[in-house]
C-alpha cells in the first residue's frame, strides 16, 4: 500500500509543478487575502505576430470549434488570429497571468433547454469563453479597457480547452495577444 502512495505521490507532482502553465485552471482571480506569489507570465512568444490567417469573432471561433474541433484545430491551432468580439473581463488567472475574456452569448439570450445554472448566467451573464492571454511585455495597452467594450486582438491560437465552469465544457484560448497597430 505504501509504494502506491508513494506511486501517486511522484506521479502528481509533476502535475502540480505544470500546473500554471498555457492553460487556464480557472478564470477567477486569486481571492482577497490569498497567498498568491509575484507574477509568474510567461516571456512573450520568440516569433512576432505575423499576418493573420482569419479574422473571426469570438462567438464564431467559439462556435467553429464547438461544431467540430478537429476541423477548426486545423484551420487555427498554431495559427495567428484577429478576434474581435466584446469584452466579458481583463483580470488575471490564479497564477497572475492577466487575460482578455470575451462573451460568446450577450446577456439576455438564453439557449432553449436551460440548467440553473444557465438561468443564473441568463440574469448574470455567461462566463468568458473565449480567453486571449496577453502578451506580458502589451499588458499595459489593456489598462483601459473596460467590460462591455467591443475590441479586437491579435493572438496565437492554443486551441479548444475543457473547462467544466464554461457553458457546454470548453473554452477557446488565445495566446500572446496584443491590439492590432493602425491598419493591421
């Protein structure tokens, strides 16, 4: 019995070390009072932004990629996007990487066969469910931007994410993800 914990024990600590890394765990700020460490972003992406590929609406890539993901992985994964789309939040996750989230679903519209918890974010707002993690060395350019403003950004396409606090279990995120300069 001893060697299985300890079996579990190595096996979760590699887990737990990679735990703050391109995915999100959670879109909530650490709470007030919490132990949370300096900032631990990620150093911006070597290769600059480039050209591209499509520019896409955060309800629509969230839609492409609810339809079939295989096929908008292809289409996207890797790949720089223009998503514009209107902002939910700018906050940071737990570990201090701050995000765009943008709203797929205005509140107010409520797809037909609704859970509570549904109804609540019917009253309240659905979550973000397209979240575009922001470049560290850009974060400054976001300082203005409130929820509610339509905007556009310029990220890296990480992909589809599972994440059960989302409406339908998943999330697209962004990576890398500054304002378009003048004419971009």
């Amino acid at each position: 019995m001893s060697k299985l914990l300890r079996l579990l024990a190595i096996g979760l600590i590699p887990i737990f070390l990679l735990g703050c890394g391109d995915e999100p765990r959670s879109r909530r700020p650490p709470s007030i009072g919490s132990k949370a460490g300096p900032s631990t972003e990620a150093p911006p992406l070597k290769q600059p932004l480039v050209e591209p590929v499509a520019t896409l609406s955060a309800a629509g890539l969230w839609q492409e990629f609810g339809a079939n993901a295989l096929q908008a992985d292809s289409k996207y994964k890797g790949k720089v996007l223009k998503v514009t789309g209107t902002v939910r939040t700018v906050e940071p996750n737990e570990c201090g990487r701050y995000f765009v989230g943008f709203e797929v679903f205005p509140q107010g519209s409520l797809p037909a066969g609704q859970s509570d918890q549904q109804k609540k974010w019917f009253n309240e707002g659905y979550p973000p469910m397209v979240i575009c993690y922001l470049d560290p060395a850009l974060r400054s350019k976001f300082e203005e931007v409130k929820k509610g403003q339509r905007i556009e950004v310029l990220g890296r396409c990480v992909g589809r994410k599972k994440d059960p606090s989302g409406f339908k279990d998943y999330i697209v995120v962004l990576k890398d993800c500054r304002m378009p300069k003048e004419g971009e």
